[in-house]
C-alpha cells in the first residue's frame, strides 16, 4: 500500500511576509543607520590623522628628489645651483621651487656653506647631512661630499 504524501500547510501570520521574513521598523532602522554614521566618522578621522612615519617618508622622499634634481641641473648646466634652507622649508631658485615644511618637522642641516647645499659641476659635490624628525621618528638625508651621491640612510 502506497502511503500519501503529508502536505504541511504553512501557517503565516500579518508580521511575516511570504519568505519568512519580518520587516524592521523605523526606530531599528534609525539606530543601524547611527551605528553606521558613528563607524564612518571614526573611520574618516583615522584616515585624516597622518601618522608621524608618513609625514616624515613623504618629506624626505620630496627632499631627495629635489636635492637630485638640483644636482642634475647643476651638471647640465655648468652653473652653481644653489638648495638654500630657511626656517620654513627650502628655495631652489634655479629650478623655481619653494618648498615648506609641515610646522610641526624638526629639520637640522648641517652642511659646508652657510646657505644649504651648494652644487657646482660634476667635480665641485659638497657634503651635507639633513636630518627631519617628528616625535621619536626621523629620516637622515645624506649628500656625499666625494661622490656627491644623494641617498636615505634611516
């Protein structure tokens, strides 16, 4: 004897949709979307917070490039090319550059001219060292006064 199949009749009520499901209400919605918005604002100022690292990698990849582009100016050139530090930052009169550092770097030059670092040709290189530090952070720029080679040490 073959049996019949049982129908299970699903029993729904006005809270439940079809699916199964039940709908949110205003007041669950509202404090989803304030969770949400809270987690963004955290989430926007962390990434508007630079870390010291960044502000220090960022400037001295910036210095070395223009202490590179200095270099290669004087060279092509045959002139003297002057990277003069202030207070502020550094001018590079001849490439028409005027960088500022950010207020809060500490920047030490410690060079052979009064004026910053001075390159004259391929055989005249002048030695120098440029320290930035932030915090416990810091980068050490250093332009070899034999080689004239320009490079990141820390």
């Amino acid at each position: 004897m073959a049996k019949k199949a049982a129908t299970v009749k699903m029993q729904t009520s006005e809270k439940y949709n079809r699916f199964g499901q039940r709908g949110l209400t205003l007041v669950e919605l509202l404090f989803v979307l304030s969770i949400f918005s809270f987690t963004t604002l955290i989430a926007a100022s962390a990434i508007n917070t630079r870390s010291p690292r960044l502000v220090i990698d960022q400037t001295a990849e910036q210095l070395v490039t223009d202490l590179k582009r200095a270099r290669l100016e004087a060279q092509q050139s045959g002139e003297r090319v002057a990277v003069m530090r202030s207070d502020a930052g550094y001018l590079i009169s001849s490439l028409n550059l005027d960088r500022r550092f950010q207020r809060d770097l500490n920047i030490e030059w410690a060079t052979n001219s009064v004026e910053g670092i001075v390159f004259a040709d391929q055989f005249a290189n002048p030695g120098g060292r440029i320290e930035i530090a932030k915090n416990r952070r810091r980068a050490v720029i250093l332009v070899h006064a034999i080689t004239g080679k320009i490079e990141r040490i820390e």
